[in-house]
C-alpha cells in the first residue's frame, strides 16, 4: 500500500485513459512536491483507491467503463460516486479534470461528489493551488475525525465508570437506610427529638441520593435498551397528590408553600410510575435551585394534545440560553445557588426521556428572577410498545 505516513508527501492517484495525460501530470505533481499513482480505466482506479488510499484522486471523466455499468463518457463521475459512497473513502478530495466544459458537466461533477473540476488545457499553478487546499482541509477532516473517535471512546468509558460506580454505591446505600429505618422506629433503643430529627434528615437525604443512582441506572438503561411502559389510566389529581404527600417532610424542611391548580379532572393513561418520578424530579430542580423558600404551584388541564401538566416555582429562574440544554444530559444551568446531591443534570434527562416514550413533550418557560414552569404535555393513547430513544446523550 503507498500511503503518506507523517513527514511523507502526500500520495495523488491520477486516473486517465490517456498514459501521455498521466505522465504530464505526475511530473507536474512531482514538481509541486507531491508522490503520483497511475490509473488508465475506471476499474483500475477503483481498485488503487480501495488499496492505496491516497491523499487525493484526479480523474478524468472518459476513459474505460469496464464493467461499472455506465458508458466510458461518464466513467470518472461512477469512479466519484462510489469513492464518496465508500465510508473507507469518502473523504478522499476528487478532483475533475477534463475537456468537457459545459454547465452540465459541472453539475454532473458536483452530483457525483467532485470537490473540484479543472479544464483541459489545465495551468500547473492552479493545479498546485487547488491540490494544496483540498489537502489542507483533508488534513484538517482528518484530524476533526480522530478527535470524534477519541472523544466517543471516552465517552464509552466514562459511562461504563458511572455504571459500575452506581450499582457499586446503591448496595451500601440500601443497608444504611435500612439502619436509619431501624433507628428512626426506635427499633434499636429509644431516641431524644434531636435525635429522632438528626436520623429523619438523614433519611431524607439518603433518599434523595437513592433517588439520584436510580435516574443514573434508568437514564442508561433507557438508552441501551428501549423502554417499556406499565400503562394505567388515573386521574391527574391523585398523582400530584402522591407527589405532594411523598415530599410532604421535603417542603416542611424547606419552608415551602403548595398550592394546587387544577382544570376540571382530566385522566392519563401512562406509566404512573415513571410519571411520578418526573414529577419528584421537577419538585427537586425546584427546591435545590433556590437558597431562599419558594412557592411551588401543581397544575393540570386539558390540552389539544391531550393532558397537561405543570410545576411552576417562585425561584431565580432559567436564563433562555438554558432552556434546552438543561435537558442534556449532564448538561446544567447557571441558577443553582446551592451545593447538593441533585445537581447531576440527569434528573432533568430522565424526565426528558420518560415524556418522550409516552409520546409527549416536556418544555420550560422561565427568565431570570422570574421563576420557572415546567410543562408536561402526554397523549391520550401514548404507545402501548418498547420504544428505542433517540439522541438520549
């Protein structure tokens, strides 16, 4: 194979059915510092591509077709196409040489993926010129490429990392709140009021993380995998009562008022798990973004779409720079205010993807000191099957 390795000059395969055509321009390549390769037919200089993998290919458009199917007239273009249709290839620079001058034969050039195209009689020195460009930027894809590949590949790592790490913590973690339980039960000997609040606070934030290395596995496993929903109908009342109840201690802690909004009682079918879970999670983004006690409102209605859902907080709010990416995941914005476990940027993904798979839709609408509202819109009849989603990371 005569590849370019580093401190070497680039190889330039010439195809031309003309040996005279091909030896002017290997001089010519030679004098501008560049190492040639010749190819008389369509085939010939398929396969030299595909063994060689030079730096950049110049073809001329007539020249024997063999067996590719096309007539010799536009040979060289079935040459293009399938070197750009080849992953292996595809960012080959192909420039075009040819007699052919007409509009059309421009065209045909650019359709079949030409980077470049030269008349016959060519000069040396745009020759030279547009050569050196195209490898430039073949260099610069090149190196834009390895970047990517690196960079997936850390990416791979880090999230094998992050899965051996949680399922590693979530063990221990269970037999501690086990031992809280035990505690705040008296199980274990009687306990003072200070006492008894110490272990409840404990239990409280042992929760959360328990909460946060759940949305790590079920953020990881819904991108792996597909996720399948448990569908139920209820009414939206009795889940956003279930979520106040279940952080009924977080809000008193916090200092926190609920209000509750609703728009006649408008029923779901969904995953009530999954669901409420968004829910906790929206009240959690609430709560750690704010260093002062805030207002939380619960709201549903009725939408053309089906139900909607809301948490609107009074909080510092979320400049609209922010409004997509907090969704990414570990992707935050720039209000948090306060250090604490949920600020992974995954609780937001999760519900991100959770909404997605009932096949409905999750926004924000917020500004700066103004506070937040977090919409939830769900179907009527959200899919009933697994689905694969897309763009989770």
């Amino acid at each position: 194979m005569v590849t370019a390795r580093p401190g070497e000059a680039p190889v330039i395969l010439v195809a031309d059915d003309s040996q005279a055509n091909c030896e002017l321009l290997a001089e010519q390549l030679h004098s501008l510092g560049y190492r040639s390769l010749p190819a008389y037919d369509a085939r010939s200089a398929l396969a030299a591509v595909q063994e060689h993998l030079p730096d950049l290919v110049i073809l001329d458009v007539q020249m024997p077709a063999g067996d590719l199917g096309v007539h010799d007239r536009s040979a060289g273009y079935e040459v293009c196409r399938r070197i750009k249709q080849d992953p292996a290839t595809a960012r080959i620079p192909v420039v075009f040489i040819t007699a052919l001058n007409e509009s059309s034969d421009r065209l045909q050039a650019i359709e079949a993926g030409g980077d470049d195209f030269l008349a016959k009689p060519h000069n040396r020195l745009v020759l030279g010129a547009r050569v050196r460009s195209l490898l430039r930027l073949k260099t610069t894809s090149d190196a834009l490429e390895e970047s990517f590949k690196r960079l997936r590949e850390l990416e791979r790592v880090r999230d094998d990392l992050m899965k051996m790490i949680v399922h590693d913590l979530k063990t221990p973690l269970t037999s501690i709140l086990a031992t809280l339980e035990l505690l705040g039960d008296g199980d274990l000997g009687p306990l003072e009021q200070i006492q008894r609040a110490a272990v409840h606070d404990a239990m409280t934030r042992s929760d959360e993380l328990l909460n946060l290395i759940d949305d790590l596995l079920e953020v990881r496993r819904i991108e792996e995998t597909s996720i399948a929903l448990t569908l139920e109908e209820f009414d939206a009342a009795s889940l956003v009562d279930d979520v106040i109840r279940d952080s009924a201690s977080r809000f008193e802690q916090e200092h926190t008022t609920v209000h509750r909004e609703f728009e006649g009682t408008p029923r779901i079918r969904g995953d009530r798990q999954l669901l409420r879970r968004v829910l906790i999670n929206l009240v959690q983004n609430a709560l750690v973004h704010s260093a002062r006690p805030i207002d939380l409102w619960f709201a549903s209605a009725h939408d053309p779409a089906g139900v909607r859902l809301t948490v609107r907080d009074s909080g510092p709010g979320i400049a609209p720079e922010f409004h997509e990416v907090i969704f990414r995941k570990f992707q935050k914005g720039a209000t948090s205010r306060v250090p604490t476990l949920r600020t992974s940027g995954l609780g937001l993904t999760f519900c991100r993807l959770v909404v997605e798979a009932h096949g409905g839709r999750i926004w924000v609408e917020s500004a700066e000191g103004e506070g937040s509202a977090f919409h939830v819109v769900l179907p009527v009849d959200p899919p009933s099957r697994s689905m694969r989603l897309e763009g989770a990371s």
